[in-house]
C-alpha cells in the first residue's frame, strides 16, 4: 500500500529523519516505538503530508505522493489521522464532527453523512454523546470521538500519533480497547505508541526508531520480547525488567 524510499526530514540544520525505507501492507497493524526525539511523530506527518519531506518519495499504490499532479486531497480521505490533542472542533458535538469532512472533502449529503457518523460512533461505544460538545467529554471519549470521525472518511489507512499520551491512566484502557478492536476488524494502522504491550500483543510489527532512523523493524513478539540491537534492548529494558518482575 505505501513505499518509502531514502526518507529524509531536515529542519533548518537539524536531520530529523536520515534515510528511512519502510513499507507498509494491507491489513498491516505496525506500532512505532522509541524515544522522544527520535523522529516518530515526524515520521507518520510526512506519510500525510502535513510536514513535506526534503529529500526521498512515498509511494502510495505505486504513485509517488510528492509528484506535482498526485492528487493530495483524495490522498489525505484515504490516509487518516488521530492526534495526539484529539483536534476536534470546538464549537461542534460528536456528530457534528463526523459529519462536516464528509460532506466538505467527498461530497456526502448530510443524511449519508450522519448516517456513516452515527455507526462509527456506535462502534466506538460514542454514540450516546452524540450531542455532547468536546468539553462536556473526558479525554478518552473526546479521543474515541475523534476515531469514529477518521473512521467516517472510510480510510484505507489510519495514522494514530500517540493516541493515549494525553489522557489520564484510567482512560487509556477505552482507546486502546477501541483501537485493538479496528486491528481485529482488518483496518491497517501505524501508531506511534509508548504503551508497550499494545504493541506486542495487537501490532503485527514494531519498528524501534532512535535519532532519525529505524533501528530495527520486525514481527512484534521478536522486537518487544527478543530485541536483536543493543540500542533496542537498552529503550526496551525497563519494560523487560518490569515484566520479569511480575
């Protein structure tokens, strides 16, 4: 589905991505892991073009995404993305913000739009705040909102950038809950993550990044539970000690 080839990310004088090559398959769930700094966040916001990368290409179906004539906004419906911060819009409730990409970005009618916004809601548990503002919900309901409505747009691919960081302990059980569900369901997905065990137990790969460049990339048993580079082993191994330790 996506093809990275040589990826490079400079700001100013600072190389934040060197050289990334990385692929992405249909119904691939990959968990990106490392410290922060390490080019992560940067990472996943040139796979959708919200930061433009100087130098390499991404390949989406064999197209090049940075070629003049690529269609941008037909990229970005199909390529999702759940923030950190939620990013919903204030002034509008849970259905509202389901709806309005719908009907600006692929035309949908308002029925068909609410339509769609109401069983993305419903799926992530969401539907009974439907009314409800962005301020009258916790972080994890206003996360779990802002899923259905990246959900709303159909995406072929969604980009979740450190879905849990935001929200308080209790609270990340529901969102994970939510996104262990999607991987169930076939959705493919790259999410920057700390939470470790969402990484081995529901990602089908993990990629450890460290200082702008993937250091180690394989199936999510052998990175988290028998990492191979002592970079790996050296970011993995409070969470190794704390589980031998259980």
């Amino acid at each position: 589905m996506l093809q990275v080839d040589h990826l490079e990310k400079t700001y100013t004088d600072n190389l934040v991505l060197k050289d990334i090559d990385f692929t992405v398959n249909t119904g691939e769930v990959i968990s990106i892991i490392g410290s922060s700094g390490s080019g992560k966040s940067t990472l996943l916001r040139c796979l959708n073009l919200l930061e433009e990368p100087t130098n390499g290409d991404i390949r989406y179906h064999g197209e090049s995404i940075l070629a003049p004539k690529f269609n941008r906004n037909h990229y970005r419906s199909q390529v999702g993305m759940v923030f950190q911060q939620f990013n919903l819009f204030k002034n509008m409730n849970a259905l509202e913000n389901c709806v309005i990409g719908q009907k600006k970005i692929l035309g949908r009618s308002q029925e068909e739009a609410e339509k769609i916004a109401l069983a993305n809601l419903e799926k992530v548990g969401m539907a009974p705040y439907r009314e409800a503002k962005p301020h009258q919900l916790s972080g994890g309901q206003q996360q779990r909102v802002a899923i259905a409505r990246a959900l709303s747009m159909e995406p072929e691919l969604l980009l979740f950038d450190e879905p849990t960081s935001a929200l308080d302990p209790e609270m990340v059980g529901e969102v994970l809950e939510t996104m262990t569900q999607l991987a169930k369901e076939g959705l493919t997905m790259i999410v920057v993550t700390h939470e470790m065990e969402f990484a081995r137990d529901v990602s089908t790969r993990v990629c450890f990044m460290d200082q702008g460049v993937i250091v180690e990339d394989g199936p999510s048993q052998d990175v988290i539970g028998n990492p191979q580079h002592q970079r790996t082993k050296t970011f993995l191994s409070r969470y190794l000690s704390e589980r031998q330790s259980i």
